[in-house]
C-alpha cells in the first residue's frame, strides 16, 4: 500500500472511519431490535410475576417460566388486579406492571416527587397474593425480584434475578434452593416490619424457624446477600402501610 | 485431520497442552477465576470465548494490513466489543433466555486477555484462515482448564456436577455425607481456583520437563 501506515494523518483518519463504522453497525442493530427486546422484557416481566405466584412450569430442582406463547392469557387470568400504592391507598392501573422501577427510585430522590410504587393482586387456588416488585444492588450491578405474600405479610413464593452477580457464587440468587428458602418466612414481628435477611452462621439450615426472618446465606456470596437483605427491607418498608390494612 | 495441513492441525492442537494459553502462555487467568465455582458457567464461558476469538481473529487478520501500529490495540478492542456487542443484542432479540445466561459473561468476554493476546501474538502477523484455527485451537486450550477446574470445584466444594449433587445431600447426610465427609466450603473461592491451576500448571511441567523454563 502506498499510503504510510504511521503517518499521524492516517492514524486520526483510521480511527474516524473505525469509530463510525462501528458505531453505525452498533446503533442500527440496536434500533433495529429495539422492539423486539422491549417485547422479549415485558413477557419476561410477566413470566416473573407469575413465577413469585407459584404459576410455572418448575419440576424438582428447575427454574421454569409458564411458556412465552401463553403467558399474555396466564397473566390476565391469574392477576387479578394491579394497584399503584400510596400510603395506605390503592388506585387501580391496568398496566402498573410496565412501571420502570428503577426510573422511579431515580426520580423519587427529587423529595417533591410522588413516586408510584406497583403491587399485584393474583389469585391462585383461591389464595389471594399480593406481588411486590423490589429492585437494589448486589455485587456488581442490580438485582431484583418479586415477592409474593398472602394477607397475613407471610411470604408464599419469591423470584430473584440479577444482572452481572458472580457466575456460579452470587448468582445463585435466583436458583431453587434459595429462591424457596423464602416459602413460609414472615416479615412482620407482631406488629414491627423485620424484613428477611439471607444470614451466614444461622444454626438452621433446612430453614425450618420460619419466624427468624433468616435464609440460609449463599457461601462465596456475602456481598449479594447482604444487598438482597438491604433491598428486601428497603422496597417491602414502602409497601407496609397499605399491607397491614389488609390484615385487619 | 485430512482437511489440515499438518502445520495447520498444530495450530488447534498445540494450544491444548504445550502452549496452552492459560498453564503457559499466562493468558486468561482472571476469568479462570471468576467463572470456574461450578461447571455450567465454565461451559458457557468456553463456548463464548470460542465464538468471539474465532470471529475476532478472522477480523482482525482481514484488516491487519491497514490497522496503524500506533492504535492497534484500541482497534482491537473495539473489534472484540463490537462482536460481543451485535451477538448479545441479536441474542436478546431472538433468544431471549440464552442472552439472560449470557449476560454476566459479556463484560467477561471483551476483558479476557487471551483475546486480546491472540489478537496481538498472531492474527496481526497470519492470514485469517490461520487466525481463525489458532482462536479456536487457544479458546479450546482455555476452555479445557476452565471445564477441568469447574469439575473440581463444584465437586469438592458444592458436591454436585452441573447441578446434580453426585455425592448425596450434605443437609440430610446421605451418599459419602453419611460417613463424615464435608465439602469445602474454601473451593468455591477464588483462591482455590488460583490453586487449583498451579496445581494444573505443576502436573503438566513435571510431566513434560522441557516446558520447565531456566534461567
């Protein structure tokens, strides 16, 4: 080639072009699959909520979402209501299940915004739920879940997932034998909201204190824990208001 | 191999033992760590690392004649993130349950640094058929301490294999729990994995002593 490969004008040239090029390439596949990926978020949010439910499609020891094709109809059938909570108040939102949560945690530092915080009423085998979506950080980045309780705040079933925790250690979290350690635990000492804490060192391991408000701790994954517990006791605090009026 | 010339043959199957990136070449070591507590992420691991270096070779080795020297690393770097980049979007679109296995291996990918060794060491200096065996003859060297360190890890230290727990419950103390065994809790860290690959490191030197450097 006759161009001079070192030359100063050829390197910014080079690297202009690369940079276009390739951010080009990046954001036209973006756009391009944009909807598809909201598509793809909203069932899985879907898929999530009716998992915290009990409605999959687990066997022994999997992790099973009711399938893509029918999850559209299992959620309406199964959730009833969706409600946007404030205080002790409830107002009806057909669509509260596409509320960005995070954005509104963002958006809630600003103290003169109200901030909506979505619940899900399911009813499955004549048990009414109440869904709770919570989000905070692990490790390395998010995560988030959904916890579903009956009417008395005990936890029925629970689904955790993350985005980048360690492979094989934190991200464990969203795993059977942690995800149904939850099943049965209370969060509410009498009267006092206590949360639950995903604990090292608890002496039961088959978790069968179910008012300790403790699971077992994932080995190797302290940090992912300690942030499930702080996210758990942040995002279920908001919503105790309105749950306790249920309990009446 | 028929389809091989005997020196491209070498290309994969050199790095499996006596240049394999990882006990010799010292590439990769980091996510050898991360990733190896059990033995499913170190499948997925290999098989993305594969795929990426493969590709990323190919790439790199097409335009290596018009890459200035001067910001050949940057160039690579966005090669290897692009790819990793359009795969994962193209995932989420289309395959939506594998990109969520996925996910927390992208970052992993781009910052491997077999990629970016093997990028540097050969594809800039060989055609890209040749790049193209040596990313898959290294990812397959790397893939194979990560799936022999996930095997012992998961093992020794959760009791289980993909998941299935081969040695019994150690909560209800059946299988080898029953007579007293224990797993080892200390496997599941990164520490042990470092161990784990000296171990490696120390078997095959002592097996193969001309790899053993003097100085």
């Amino acid at each position: 080639m006759a161009k001079n490969l070192e030359s100063n004008t050829y390197t910014v040239l080079f690297a202009s072009g690369m940079v276009i090029i390739v951010g080009a390439l990046l954001a036209f596949v973006a756009s391009s699959l944009q909807e598809k990926i909201t598509e793809n978020k909203r069932i899985e949010k879907q898929q999530n909520i009716l998992y915290a439910l009990g409605v999959n499609e687990n066997d022994e020891t999997s992790v099973e979402f009711v399938s893509k094709d029918i999850v559209g109809a299992e959620f309406s059938k199964y959730i009833t209501k969706q409600l946007v909570i404030s205080g002790t108040e409830a107002v009806e939102d057909p669509n509260a299940y596409l509320i960005d949560i995070k954005k509104e945690a963002t958006e809630a530092k600003n103290p003169n915004y109200k901030r909506k915080l979505p619940l899900f009423v399911g009813e499955k085998d004549g048990v009414t739920l109440y869904i709770v979506p919570v989000r905070g950080k692990g490790l390395w980045d998010a995560i988030w879940g959904y916890i579903a309780l009956d009417d008395q705040l005990v936890v029925q079933g629970v689904y955790f997932d993350h985005q980048g925790e360690t492979p094989g250690l934190g991200s464990n979290i969203k795993e059977r034998f942690f995800m149904d350690d939850f099943k049965g635990e209370h969060i509410l000492d009498g009267d006092t909201f206590k949360g639950i804490n995903a604990a090292k060192g608890n002496a039961d391991p088959k978790n069968l204190d179910k008012m300790d408000f403790e699971v077992d701790a994932i080995a190797g994954a302290t940090i992912t824990g300690t942030g499930l517990s702080a996210m758990l006791k942040k995002d279920l605090a908001m919503y105790i208001p309105y749950l306790k009026t249920l309990k009446q | 191999m028929g389809l091989l010339s005997k020196k491209d043959a070498k290309l994969i199957t050199d790095p499996l033992a006596d240049n394999n990136p990882i006990t010799i070449q010292v590439l990769g070591i980091c996510s050898a760590l991360a990733v190896t507590a059990e033995l499913k992420p170190s499948i997925v691991m290999a098989i993305s690392v594969m795929f990426v270096l493969a590709m990323g070779s190919t790439v790199i080795s097409l335009i290596r004649n018009i890459i200035p020297s001067k910001i050949r690393i940057i160039v690579q770097l966005v090669i290897a993130a692009a790819l990793v980049i359009i795969v994962d979007q193209i995932l989420k679109a289309f395959a939506y349950e594998l990109s969520k296995q996925l996910s927390v291996f992208v970052g992993l990918i781009i910052t491997n640094c077999i990629i970016m060794g093997r990028f540097e060491a050969f594809a800039l200096a060989n055609g890209p058929w040749k790049s193209f065996l040596d990313g898959i003859g290294n990812s397959a060297g790397y893939g194979i301490i990560l799936i022999i360190v996930g095997f012992f890890r998961e093992l020794l230290g959760s009791g289980s294999l993909l998941g299935y727990k081969v040695l019994g419950d150690a909560i209800e103390k059946t299988g080898v729990y029953a007579y007293g065994y224990e797993n080892n809790g200390f496997m599941l860290l990164a520490p042990m994995a470092l161990i784990t690959i000296g171990i490696i490191i120390w078997v095959q030197r002592s097996r193969n002593t001309s790899l053993i450097e003097h100085n």
